[in-house]
C-alpha cells in the first residue's frame, strides 16, 4: 500500500440539524493509533515570557510519489464540455469520458479515487473522482503541461501530490505556543480592531493591547468576524446555528469546545419577535445557519453566503458606522428607549445605545411598533450543544469557529453539522478546504490546563505541505491536546510573538488583516 492512501467519505449523505450537540467522538482508528510523526520531530524551543513556551516542530519527509501534476476539471453535467469545466472532482462517469477525451487529443490521464476519512457524525466513503495527468519533480513541466491541456480545449491547473491530504508523513513545520496560566499570571482574551467592521493585522492587535503574544481566530467577511463573538459577557456577533466554539472563562483558566446557539428577540409595543443577526451586514447570512427564511439553507454551510430579504439586525457601538441603505431602523439609548425612527438604515449608533435596522417586511414591523419615547426590550440567550444556558459573565469570552477537532483526548469533528462538508451534488468545496492540506491554525488545552495556540504552514512544496482537518485533529490530539477547535486558516493562519510573526503566512504579501485575535496579555495589561 502507498503511504500516501487518501481515507473514505460517504458519497450519500444524510444532513443533522444544525443545532445538534457534538457527536460522541470516534475511537481512534489505525492512523489515529499509531505514533504519530510529530514525537519524533526536530525541535526549536524558546521562552517568550514565565509559564510560556514557543516549539517549532519540523518533521516528516519528501517522498518519491510526491510531484507536481496537472488536475484536469470536470464538468457540471455527464455530457458537459471539458472547456470551463468548474468541478476538481465529480462522478466516476464523468471523469472516465473526461479521460477518454484526453487520450483522444495524446494526453496520458489518470482517473483517481478521492476519499476522506471518517468523521464523528459521517461514515466513510467515496467523496468522487479526480482526473490528473504528468508526474514531474518541479512545477514548471507541470504548467507546461497545463497549457497545453488549456490550448486542446480543457481547464487544468498545477497540483502537488504531497497536498492531497492524508500524508501523515508529509514534510510540515508547526508552530506550538504552550502557555501555564498560572506561572505566567496574565490571561488570553478575545481581540478585534477599533470597530468589528474593519480588519487589523494580528501583529498590529497585539501592539495595541500590549500582549506577549497572538494567534489569529474567527473567519470573517464583508471586513468583520463571522460566527458568534462574546467578547467579556457582550455578545457582538452573530451565532452559525450549532457551529463548534470556544467558551473562556477566567481568561483562559476555564476553557471548554462545544456547538453554541444564540437568540436575539426584542419586544416592542408588546409584540416579541426574533433578531436575525447581531453585527452584520442585513440580508447576508455568511455560513448559513441562521434563522427564519435565511435562503437556500438554515444549515451551516461553511463559505455559502445565504440571503434573507426580510431580517432584522442590531448594532452595537462596536461596530462602527452601520451600513446605510433602504428599509427602517429605530435609534436606542442605552436604556433602550427610543429616540428616532427612521424609514431609511444608516444612523450612528449612540454612545452606549444601539440601532435595530429592518428589511424588506420587517420594516414594516418596526415601522408600526417602535414609536419615539418607547422601550424596546432585548433578551440575549446562548445555548450550548446540550440546550443548556450559557450564564454571559463579565469574564466569559466565546468564538465560534470550527469545527471541533478533539474532545475528551479523543478526536471528534462533527464535519456534517459545521457545514465543511457541503450540500449538494458538488464536492469541491469539501475536497478543498476539508481533504486536501492547506494552512491551519488551532487552539487547544491539554490535561493540565496549559493552553495551545498552534500553527501549521502550509503550501510550501517540500518544506511544509499543510494539514487536512482530520489530519489536524490527530495532530491535536498528538500535542495532548484534551479539547481542541480550529480556528480560520488558509492565508489567515499567524502565530505572533513580541519579536514579530513566527510561522510564514501563506500569502503573497505576508500577513493579513484579521476580523479578530486571541492575544496573551501580561498580568498588568488588561
């Protein structure tokens, strides 16, 4: 068997709700068993501050079946043109005319399984087929090899096999902040720039706040953070309806992974309805899972933008300047009373008030109730993957990211109901961002406490290929982790210490802005 095996996905899926609970982790299969490669990597140790260690792990190795080869798209339909085919992989059919049709026009294909291994709410199985042509030691024979596939009439693009996934041998190089609260005395706590609706390098965050150290965490878009943030007891974004999270107490001293919920309802002239969302953007429901009418899905869906015409928003003075356009909103103080209705959105929010912005038929709803002089109620409850309520303390800090990777020392990502494994009949996105390597940034806790901010590169042939999120989880549950989520990835991924970035992001231009951070901040810096 080639080291290189890719594991097993279902090829017919049946979806949970969004709100379940995390599934009951899997034991630990054959790859999950054995000794992981990390314990025998080479390491680089320091020491940024007391009770805080910096480990640069580097470990495995370039193997004879790792090259750069040519990935030949699959159309949408079994007898779609091969031109502008969009699909990294689809049915076997598909791919085997797709193959046929190359060794018409001279070309030499392969047809290969692609496959994911089992996750904790998904049995294994076949995810589908790829198409891939020419083995080559460097990448420049495979970008010969992809124009002349692009002139013959096919979409192609350079792969390397070493990022397919599921290598555990792979060459990476992780990054490990090991923080001990107690020797250290500071705390970890949640970070965003001056207002949630912009974005700030992680290295700036720290800067501002005085912090030892960072790690970047929530995705974000439309410039600000996606996914439910409770920053010291205020909730400032959204929930995914039952996405994986981190709750904080105590400035990391408490620290537990869990799916969360949220609901928002306001009372106004007696009648009570729900909020749609809490700083963002109205009618854009990124990753799905929010609530009434969101469209095409309430699921999470990681990456889908879903759409609401009708929705009611709230904003916060965190936010900034709210967006303006048509519909209603009501001005509030900061006891919730009334001081201007406007049939148009855009007010600043008042100090220490908020402003609830309306669309589509929900304007007229808060047209017809919110009167100047009036209060509106709002009631705020977080639920945890058992329904139960999260008490929203003055030290309680929760980002909702994901998914889950281990739970109880045991590996556990719930990939259906966090929305990494897609709806519908196309797996690309699956196959991309779910199987395939790429750049990691994870959080963890292990037995005794001590906090793991964690950074895998990524993309860098030979040197550091990157991890899939099965292969993320495993390397957790490696570190000793006894809880762990990932956190946003991909060019995002940045480990930082007072003396600059530590790990090497995969843009092009360095490190990105971020919508937040969890920085580490010294005893006297909060």
């Amino acid at each position: 068997m080639q080291r290189r095996s890719l594991s097993l996905l279902a090829a017919a899926v049946v979806l949970t709700t969004a709100a379940a609970p995390l599934a009951e982790a899997r034991a630990p299969g054959p790859a999950v068993a054995t000794r992981h490669a990390v314990h025998g990597a080479a390491r680089v140790t320091g020491t940024p501050a007391p009770g805080v260690t910096l480990t640069t792990l580097t470990y495995g190795r370039r193997g004879t079946d790792d090259v750069w080869t040519v990935q030949v798209s699959l159309p949408q339909t079994p007898d779609g043109s091969p031109a502008g085919a969009p699909l990294a992989l689809g049915p076997r059919e598909t791919a085997l005319r797709i193959a046929t049709a190359l060794r018409e026009k001279g070309f030499e294909p392969r047809v290969e399984q692609v496959t994911t291994p089992a996750f904790a709410d998904l049995r294994p199985g076949t995810l589908g087929w790829t198409v891939r042509t020419g083995r080559y030691a460097d990448e420049a024979g495979a970008v010969a090899l992809a124009d002349r596939l692009k002139a013959a009439g096919f979409t192609a693009r350079t792969r390397y096999t070493a990022q397919d996934g599921s290598d555990e041998d792979a060459p990476q190089r992780v990054h490990v902040l090991k923080v001990d609260l107690t020797a250290f005395g500071g705390r970890l706590e949640a970070g965003h720039g001056p207002t949630l609706y912009g974005t700030e390098k992680l290295t700036a965050l720290m800067g501002s706040a005085g912090a030892v150290a960072g790690i970047n965490a929530q995705w974000f878009y439309n410039n600000a953070p996606g996914g439910l943030y409770v920053r010291n007891g205020r909730l400032l974004g959204s929930a995914t309806q039952g996405r994986a999270g981190i709750r904080m107490e105590g400035g990391g001293r408490a620290v537990a992974v869990d799916t969360f919920t949220a609901r928002v309802t306001v009372t106004a002239a007696g009648e009570t309805v729900e909020v749609d969302g809490v700083n963002r953007m109205p009618g854009e429901i990124w990753n799905c899972g929010g609530v009434g009418g969101d469209l095409p899905t309430q699921r999470p869906q990681h990456d889908v933008k879903c759409t609401d015409a009708s929705e009611l928003v709230r904003f916060t003075p965190e936010w900034g300047a709210p967006p303006a356009g048509p519909g209603a909103e009501a001005v509030l103080d900061a006891q919730g009373r009334v001081t201007a209705v406007r049939s148009t959105r855009g007010a600043a929010v008042p100090r220490g008030g908020s402003t609830l912005q309306a669309t589509g038929d929900s304007a007229a709803w808060l047209l017809r109730t919110a009167k100047a002089g009036a209060t509106l109620v709002f009631d705020e409850q977080v639920r945890d993957g058992a329904g139960r309520v999260v008490p929203l303390g003055p030290d309680t800090t929760i980002l909702q990211v994901g998914p889950a990777l281990v739970r109880g020392s045991r590996v556990a990502v719930n990939a259906v109901a966090d929305g990494i494994v897609r709806e519908g009949a196309d797996p690309t996105f699956t196959y991309e961002w779910t199987v395939r390597a790429n750049p990691r940034s994870m959080i963890g806790v292990d037995a005794a406490g001590r906090l793991l901010l964690v950074v895998a590169d990524g993309r860098r042939p030979g040197v550091s290929e990157g991890l899939s999120i099965d292969g993320a989880a495993r390397l957790m549950r490696a570190l000793g982790a006894r809880d762990a989520l990932n956190l946003d990835g991909g060019g995002s991924s940045v480990l930082a210490t007072r003396t600059g970035v530590v790990n090497r992001p995969s843009d092009a231009t360095g490190e990105r802005s971020l919508g937040t951070g969890l920085l580490l901040l010294p005893p006297a810096a909060r």
